[in-house]
C-alpha cells in the first residue's frame, strides 16, 4: 500500500518505555500495529535528565510524601519529541498533548473518536506523586483521567486510551459497522450479546434473536440497550434526554 499520509501515530513519553507496547502489541491493536495501521513510539522521559545522576524527579515544594517529576526535564523530553518527529503536521505541537491525570476530564468515547480522527496524540505519563504544574501550564498539557480511582503510573491510563483509538482506526476492525452499534455510541450501553450454544445450563438464547426477523430484532435490541442504560447509567440516560435530571432529583423544579 502506497501510503501518501503517516499513519496514526501515538507518541508515549514515559519513564518505563520497556512496557509499551505490551498488551498493544497483541490481538488487534498488535496486528494493525504490525500492518503499519499504526504507529507507537515509546520515549524515555529519563533521556532527557541532565545532571549526572540522571534524576527526573524532586521532593514536593512545601512539603508532603513522594517525589515530583520535574517541569525542566520534562519540558525537554516534550521538547524533543517534537524536534524528533519529522512532517510538521505530525510534530507534537501540531498534535493534542495529554497528561494522563486522575484530575482530568474523564475520558468519553466521543474523546477518543476526535483523538482517533485527529493525527495522533502525545501522551505523557506521570508517576510518583505527579508532576510539577508548570510544565502543564507551559506546554498546554490537557489532563485525561480514566476513572476515579488513583493508578500508580499513566502508562496503563495512556494504553487504555490508545488501544479505544486504535480500534476505530480504518482498516483495524474487521467490520466498519461494529464500531457504531456499540456502548456509548448513541449514548447508550450495549444490548446483550449471545452466541452458540443454542442452550447453556438451561438458559436458551432469547427466541427473538434466531427468529430471523431483521426488524424485530433490532426493536428488541433498542429496548434491551435502553432498558439497561435506564437501570445502570441514569447519568448516561438522562444525557441523551436532553440532558435533564433522572426522575427522584427533578423536585426542586
Ligand atoms: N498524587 C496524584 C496521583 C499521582 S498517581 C493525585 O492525587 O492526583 C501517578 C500518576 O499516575 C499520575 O501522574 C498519572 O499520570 C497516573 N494516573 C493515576 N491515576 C490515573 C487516572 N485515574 N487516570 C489517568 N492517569 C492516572
């Protein structure tokens, strides 16, 4: 394949680049990776430490348990990513720069189908306790979180955002239309999936599924996805319905 453009390229700046491209490099994310689909460049945050003890990280100002990645260093591994990557339009200043960040914006599906239609992100990684905010401030540094909980690192936050991309890329799913039908696309959970055996421990596939009729499976599949969404995600639900407040916190009018 003549490829006119770079393809899809995530640029990871971590302090443990001997963990990527770990569970990317398997199954599908690995295959397209392989295929050239993609590309993933690990870089060591340490590369660009200057004193001679090579040390990318500090004590917290004001005290406090831990250690801070420190803005310098990091700023110029930022830095040299940039200078590294050759067409403009792939540079990093051309691209989002995230930090993956418990304080972020929690990560949607409607992120990751802007980042996968965009060239590619720069994600750095923190560990410790953080890093020092002047360095988010100064390269425009957007927090991403995967969830409310703490993780030790970013490289397994930064690879659960990459591997949602890649899947969506062209080419990486076998189907085009399996990325559309499924959670979150239309702002609901998935509908519930069967597959052969016909009957498991006395549990038959719903009779509407192997009925052959294209429409009434659809309506059940819009009821069940919306059945599930109501009951599991009411925040979800009431997003889609025009973002009003699910039914008991409506009382004040
Ligand atoms: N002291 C920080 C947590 C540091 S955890 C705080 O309380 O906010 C170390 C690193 O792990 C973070 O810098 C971040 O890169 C990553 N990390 C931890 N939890 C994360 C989450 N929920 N989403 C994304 N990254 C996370």
């Amino acid at each position: 394949m003549a490829a006119t453009h770079k393809p899809w390229r995530a640029t990871v700046l971590t302090l443990f680049p001997e963990m990527f491209p770990g569970p990317l490099g398997v199954s599908l994310a690995g295959k397209a990776l392989a295929l050239g689909l993609w590309a993933l460049e690990a870089r060591d945050i340490r590369d660009s430490a200057t004193d001679r003890h090579r040390s990318v990280d500090d004590t917290p100002a004001g005290g406090g348990p831990g250690m801070v990645l420190r803005a310098d260093v990091l700023a110029a591994a930022i830095d040299a990513a940039d200078i590294a990557s050759g067409q403009p339009e792939t540079r990093p200043n051309n691209r989002p720069r995230l930090l993956m960040s418990p304080r972020g914006r929690p990560l949607s599906q409607s992120q990751v189908m802007e980042l996968a239609a965009g060239p590619g992100p720069l994600i750095v990684c923190g560990r410790f306790e953080g890093v020092d905010q002047r360095v988010i401030t100064a390269r425009g540094l957007e927090e991403v979180s995967i969830g409310d909980y703490v993780l030790s690192g970013g490289e397994i936050a930064a690879m659960a955002l990459i591997d949602a991309c890649v899947r969506l890329l062209p080419g990486v799913m076998g189907k085009p239309a399996s990325g559309a039908d499924e959670s979150f696309s239309e702002g609901l959970l998935e509908y519930p999936q069967y597959t052969r055996p016909q009957e498991f421990e006395g549990q038959p596939i719903p009779e509407t599924l192997t009925s052959g009729d294209h429409a009434k499976i659809a309506a059940w599949r819009r009821a069940e996805a919306e059945a599930l969404t109501r009951a599991r995600r009411p925040d979800l639900w009431a997003a889609k319905n025009g973002g009003q407040k699910p039914p008991k916190d409506t009382t004040k009018g």
